[in-house]
C-alpha cells in the first residue's frame, strides 16, 4: 500500500496530494473571509485510475473540518463529492 497524505501548500494556495512523497494531485484554494473556496482539482495523469481523486477530496475536506474552516467547493468534482457524501453539510456553505 502506498504512503497517502495531503498537505497545505499555503504558499500555493493548494491542498496536495502525495502518494510516496510524490505530488500526484492539487486542489487549489482561495481564502474567503469565512471559507475556504475550493476552485479547481486534478490528478496527474500517470496517477489516474487509482481513486486519487476521491481521497484528495476526502483528506481535504477532512483536513478543513479538523480546522474547524467551512468550504465552498467551486470545483465540479469537489461539488459532486460533497454532493454524494452528505456527511461534509456541516462544513460547506454557498
């Protein structure tokens, strides 16, 4: 099994996905007086396939929650998975 993580690039205004220590997808931020907007997502080509996807969403919103920051998810697929995992209400706003 892979290591799997995110980390908060805050000087790149991105959430990044390392799979071993390599950066295999972002999902890029901006700050909001009261949220964090969430406006693009992707997963590097030769990391495709593999549900990177799902967990960067996953670890990312969770990351926020430990936070206790509330997200507004402009990406589509950020907006499709909060939209299929009900269990992030709390922390997405308009």
């Amino acid at each position: 099994m892979s290591d799997i993580e995110v980390r908060d690039n805050a000087s790149q205004h991105r959430f990044e996905l390392l799979v071993d220590g390599a950066v295999a997808g972002l999902a890029v931020y901006r700050l909001r007086e009261d949220a964090v907007v969430v406006t693009h997502s992707e997963v590097n080509p030769q990391f495709r396939g593999q549900g990177l996807g799902n967990e960067l969403a996953q670890r990312t919103l969770d990351l926020l929650r430990s936070r206790g920051a509330k997200v507004v998810p402009l990406c589509p697929f950020f907006a499709r998975y909060v939209q299929e995992h009900p269990g992030y209400d709390d922390i997405v706003v308009a």
